[in-house]
C-alpha cells in the first residue's frame, strides 16, 4: 500500500503538545490542514488549562486539533492513545516523538535516578510511543517517524550533561529503528532544533542537580552558566535574526510533510544560533554510506543529500 495521505490531509500525533515546541507544532500542522492529536498526560485533570485552550483555539480557527490523553511513561497510556485514535480516524499516518524535559547543573552533582529519569522521557518514551504505532504502520505499510531532538546531541555543552546524553540516545535510537522500519514504507525524519528563548517553557522549568554537597566543591564553575537564555538571544541578533521562537519548528515540519518522503532529507537542522550541526551530520552520512555499500545495506539509507538546514 502506498502513502496516498502524505498528498493531503494527514493523522497525526505529536506527544508532548501542551506547550513549547510540541504545541507549536501540533497547531502548525493543524493550521496546514491536517488531523492532529495533541499528546499530554492528564488532560482533563493536570493539564486541563492547557487541553482547553487547544480546544478553544480549534473551535475559533476550525481546526482538527484534539487533546489527547497521552502519557509516554507508560506503555499501557500508549497503547491506549494509538487504540483512540485509530478508533476516531481508522489510521495513523504520522506520530512525531517531542516530549522531553530539560536538566541543567553541574553533571557529578545529577544523581543516578534523575539521570534515569531524563533518559526515560527523552528517549526511552521514544521507543514506547514506536512499540505501540509500529504494528499498525506496518499493517498500513507507510507512515512517518518524526523525532524533535536537539542540536546537542551532535555537538556537546556543558553544565546539561544529563540532557545532552538524553537527547543524543533518543537521536541514534531514531535514526538506526529508522533503518530497520523503512523497507516497510516508514519514513523517518529527525528535526534538530537549537536552544529557542520564546514560546518554550524549557529554561523556566529545568532541573537541577540534587546534590547540593557536589555543586558547592564545584565553587564558581557553574556561573559560568548564568545568563545563558540572554546570551542566546544575543547570538540570535547577531546572526541577523530575532530571538528564536519555536513557532519555526512547526512550519519546518508542516513543510518536510508536504515533502513526499523519498524526497526528505533525514534531518532538518533549525537552528538560530548556526552551530554547524548540518556540516558535522553531512561529513558523517558520507561516511555512513561509504561503509552501509562495504556492508551491502546501503539501499537502507534515505536517498536526499544530508544536512538540510533552516536558517
């Protein structure tokens, strides 16, 4: 069967969709015309504000755009999301994996139950959302993988060990299931995003180390962390840009699905402080695919030229 909704209106569930990127960009593909399911935990208790302003903003704009209850730590809560939305719409052409927390401190001081912890929501809740939509994808025999990872799982900063580690396990899980799925017509596509100071509730909300004993031996290393969101937006302006606002990363994925996907690339870099990460990633796919022809399994990889980048 081929993917003859990727032409049209799509079904789509994005996790994590009550704020922040997950939200910019369940609205974003709401707006472009597509079924979207907005995944949060509890939306008719914890997270009741946030579903009902989804849902006013669907009635205002009339839009497909649904609070779905949904909570990736828990294999039952997903099997149950994808079980609803089947129910509703018969089929799922497109699940983008979001959801992810932030922890920032000085890495000895993170103990090793907070580190499970981020692991668990940045990548491991990856591989649960897949486990439950795979089989139906399959059965379908297309659909699209969609992942938001970050622009430090390719190149490394301090005083955010726990989350860079999380980000980049949830990125190479994505991309080697991603080989494995797609003789079944399932595409993958990885947004690589860069720290962005509006519209995310990242920075507000992030986690620091438990151990306060560490942090202190660590005297005035960790101010060298301090001011960060501020001097993001500085390199922001300097690049010739405002402040970065995650509503970019909504319209870059409305954009790659309106791509047919043997034509995507496998990353799409948005990035507003300019790294480099689609320099870095186009060195590595080159070689990638040197040694996938050694293997015989080159025919696996995506056939777009690596390292689309959005300015």
């Amino acid at each position: 069967m081929s993917d003859t909704s990727a032409e049209g209106r799509q079904v789509v569930i994005v996790t994590g969709a009550g704020s922040g990127i997950g939200r910019a960009i369940a609205v974003a593909l709401a707006r472009a015309g597509h079924t979207v399911h907005a995944g949060m935990r509890d939306p008719e208790g914890r997270n009741r504000a946030r579903a009902t302003a989804l849902r006013e903003l669907a009635d205002a704009e009339s839009l497909s755009l649904t609070p779905l209850d949904l909570d990736v730590l828990s294999e039952y809560g997903c099997r149950s999301a994808v079980d609803s939305v089947l129910l509703r719409d018969g089929r799922i052409d497109v699940v983008v994996n979001n959801a992810g927390m932030l922890m920032t401190g000085v890495a000895e001081a993170f103990t090793p139950d907070q580190f499970l912890r981020i692991l668990d929501t940045n990548a491991v809740s990856w591989l649960r959302v897949n486990r439950a939509v795979l089989p139906v994808m399959r059965r379908q025999g297309f659909g699209t993988l969609a992942y938001v990872s970050s622009t430090t799982a390719h190149i490394a900063e301090p005083f955010m060990a726990p989350y860079v580690a999380s980000k980049a396990a949830g990125e190479w899980l994505a991309e080697s299931l991603g080989l494995e799925v797609a003789p079944f017509g399932i595409d993958t596509v990885i947004v690589v995003p860069g720290a962005f100071t509006q519209g995310t509730e990242h920075f507000a909300h992030t986690n620091g180390p438990a151990d306060a004993a560490v942090t202190a031996q660590y005297g005035h290393v960790p101010d060298r962390a301090a001011g960060l969101p501020e001097r993001l937006h500085a390199i922001d302006v300097a690049n010739g840009g405002a402040a970065g606002d995650v509503s970019s990363v909504g319209h870059v994925l409305v954009e790659v699905l309106a791509t047919p996907p043997a034509a995507r690339p496998l990353r799409v870099v948005v990035d507003p402080q300019r790294k480099g990460v689609e320099d870095v990633d186009a060195v590595r796919q080159a070689r990638q695919r040197d040694f996938f022809r050694q293997m015989g399994i080159d025919d696996l990889l995506k056939g777009a030229e690596p390292g689309a980048v959005v300015p």
